[in-house]
C-alpha cells in the first residue's frame, strides 16, 4: 500500500507538500527533546560567539595544542563511526550479501549526514574559517600533501553518499523516473564511495605520521593509517548495532518488515565481524609494541593507560562478541559493541589529544563552551536523522512502485 506521504505530492501543490512535510509529528515533550533544546539554543549562541569574537573566545585550543575537542572527538572519532556506511554497502553491492540489505539505507543516512556535520566542526575549528577551501585547491599545502588528499576524499565521499541514498528520497515524493535514474547510479556510486572510504579511513591517520616527536610512543606508529582503517571497520559496525538496537525502539511503527525480520540475523552476523575485525586490529597492534621494543614503557601512568585501551577496550569486547556469536546471545552483542564504542572514542582521543603533547608542561582541557558546542553538532544531527527517518522510506519497506 502506497503510504500518505507518496501520495501528497500528487493531491497539492509542491510548496504545501513541503510545509506539511516540515510540520512536526509526534511529542514534543520527550526526554530527548527536553534534554537537546535547550544545549541546541546554548550551542547556536556559542557558535555565533565563536565567529564574531574568534576561536579564543570559546575554545582552549593554541598555536602549542592546535587540535581540540572538535577535531579529535568530531571529525577523527565520527568519522571511524560512519565507517558502517561503505563497509556494508561493500557486503550488499559487492559481496551480494542481500540479507543485510535492509539496514543500508539508514547505515547510509547516517554516514551522510555524519559527514555533513563532521565537516561542518572542521570550519568552526579554523582560525580563519575562509580558509576552508584551500586544501581543496592545494593553497599553502600542494596537492601532494595529506591534507589536500582527505580533504578532497571527504568531498566526494559526501556526494557518492548523497547518490547513494536519493532513492530514497525520489521515493518520498514519488519521483518514478527519478528513481530509476538514480538507482543505476548506486552501483557506480558504491564503488566510488568504498574506494574513497578505505583511502581517508586511513588518511586521517596519516596525519599524525607528521607528529612522530608529539604523540607518546605507545600510540604513535609508521602503522597509524592502516590502523585507522581496520578499527573503522568495527567502529562502524558496532555503531550500525547499537543504532539498530536504538531505532528498532524508537521508530517501531516506521520498522517494515524485511527489516523487522532480519533484525536478529544482522546483528548476529556483524558480531562475527566485528570480532575478526577487533583479532586484526589487537594482532596488528601487539606486532606493533613488540617490534617497537616498548617494554619499558609498560609500567608507567601512561603505560596502565595503553593497557587498558587494549585489554579493557580492544580484548575484552572481541571475546564477547566471538562468544555470543557462538551462542546467538543478542544482549551481549549489543554491549560488545558499546564496548567497543567507547574504546573507539578512547583509541581516537589518545591519538589526538590525549597521548599528544603527553609531556608538556601545559595540558589541554576542553572548555565547556567546547563540550556544549559538540553537543550542539551531534543532536542537530540527531534531530535531522529522526526527522528523515520519519518521512522517508529508510526503515520501512519501499512503495510497491519502486519495487518493480
């Protein structure tokens, strides 16, 4: 059955299908909505503060610590999380796994929109936010500098995203040729986007080669780009389950039913993977500490520390999802991969805050105009998602027309 939302543009004209579109649904006053508002307004303020006073007026950042909060939390750590999006498009399109199908549309939806907002942190991050663009043209950089390379990736990467889930929107407002159009698109798009993922996947971590005197030994390494990459992995995967865990409760009549059906298996079957996603990225890391000769450097506060990114954060989440994908014990799944969330944010806050500049006199801290500003990012991005989740086709099934 065609839902309303098909039909309106057919029964009015395209201005009030937009209005209707953007009028809210549901309640407003909900734990969510009662928590978020009121960082929002704080966080646009914030923001308005930021550009008209400059990046000294709410940030701890200097010219000695030039990476902050927005960079290290947002873009390095977000960034690993959206990796669900090309890894399961390369299971779905590539690898014909078809049975998690059903879960790409919102993977995508949320990878999009991550880098969308993501970037957005970069140029609130920027002393001269103008300058955005100059990696994109090779200024003050050259075009064979790291920078120039990811910043180019992100652009493209963001597009073939954007192609890759306009089915979706050709759907909702019921767009047939346009439909048809951009669903032989997505093939090429996929291919392009996966190439695209695994190359700033890993240059983000090529970044922090340039830093080799600055990052503490026990995190800095010549494997930082390949590390990236293989922990984005089952960053993204582990995101794609505890997001999946989350919609399924609050979206319960958007869910359609090829999706309510193969909920359990896809969550069972990216367990497996995530698992040999984590023995890869702890195999790697412990060639890494014993070629590197760090045994001194093991019983020192932040030697404990690396310790327990590894065992705490890295081991004991692989275990738990090897184990639960033996039992098919779903609870234990979904807390594997917050787990494993939370040492993916570690991993990336060591790298780029943390264990960087470990030894000099002055530390930095984050203000809470930073912290609240994040917050800012993240549920306005929330809030975006909920609203296309409640108007698109992304967990329900398609209408029958596109089925065809």
């Amino acid at each position: 059955m065609t839902s309303p939302a098909i039909q309106q543009p057919k029964e009015q004209s395209v201005w009030g299908f937009i209005v209707s579109e953007l009028k809210p649904r549901g309640k407003w006053l909900t734990p969510f909505n009662i928590l978020s508002i009121p960082v929002i307004l704080t966080g646009l303020v914030l923001i308005v503060l930021r550009f008209a006073f400059g990046l000294g007026e709410v940030s701890n950042v200097s010219q000695e610590i030039p990476w902050g909060l927005w960079k290290g939390f947002n873009v390095v750590t977000g960034v690993a999380f959206a990796g669900g999006a090309y890894v399961l498009t390369f299971m779905v399109y590539i690898l014909k796994m078809h049975k998690y199908h059903s879960v790409i549309r919102v993977t995508v939806l949320n990878g999009f929109l991550a880098y969308i907002f993501y970037a957005g942190a970069l140029v609130l991050d920027l002393g001269k936010p103008w300058n955005i663009f100059n990696p994109l043209i090779g200024n003050s950089f050259g075009a064979s500098s790291v920078l120039f390379l990811v910043a180019w990736h992100f652009v493209l990467y963001i597009f073939a995203q954007l192609i890759e889930f306009s089915p979706a929107v050709a759907e909702w407002i019921g767009a047939r040729r346009a439909r048809r159009i951009l669903s032989g698109m997505t093939v090429a798009a996929v291919i392009f986007g996966i190439t695209l993922s695994t190359l700033h996947q890993s240059g983000l971590g090529a970044l922090f080669l340039m830093a080799s005197e600055k990052i503490h030994p026990l995190w800095y390494n010549e494997f930082i780009p390949l590390l990236f990459l293989v922990s984005s992995v089952f960053a993204g995967l582990s995101m794609v389950i505890f997001e999946g865990s989350i919609t399924h409760k609050v979206f319960n009549g958007q869910v359609g039913k090829n999706h309510r059906k193969n909920s359990d298996v896809i969550v069972h079957g990216l367990s497996k993977i995530c698992a040999g996603g984590m023995f890869a990225y702890f195999f790697l890391q412990m060639l890494v500490f014993i070629h590197g000769q760090h045994w001194g450097l093991l019983f020192t506060p932040m030697g404990y520390w690396w310790m327990l990114e590894m065992f705490g954060f890295v081991l004991l989440p692989m275990i738990l999802f090897f184990y639960s994908y033996r039992t098919f014990n779903l609870p234990v799944i979904r807390i594997a991969a917050i787990i494993t969330m939370i040492g993916i944010i570690l991993n990336r806050l060591n790298v780029s805050i943390i264990a960087y500049r470990w030894d000099a006199a002055t530390h930095y801290m984050p203000s809470w105009k930073e912290i609240v500003i994040s917050l800012t990012i993240i549920f306005i991005q929330i809030w975006i998602f909920r609203w296309v989740i409640s108007r698109m086709p992304v967990l329900r099934d398609s209408p029958e027309w596109a089925k065809d």
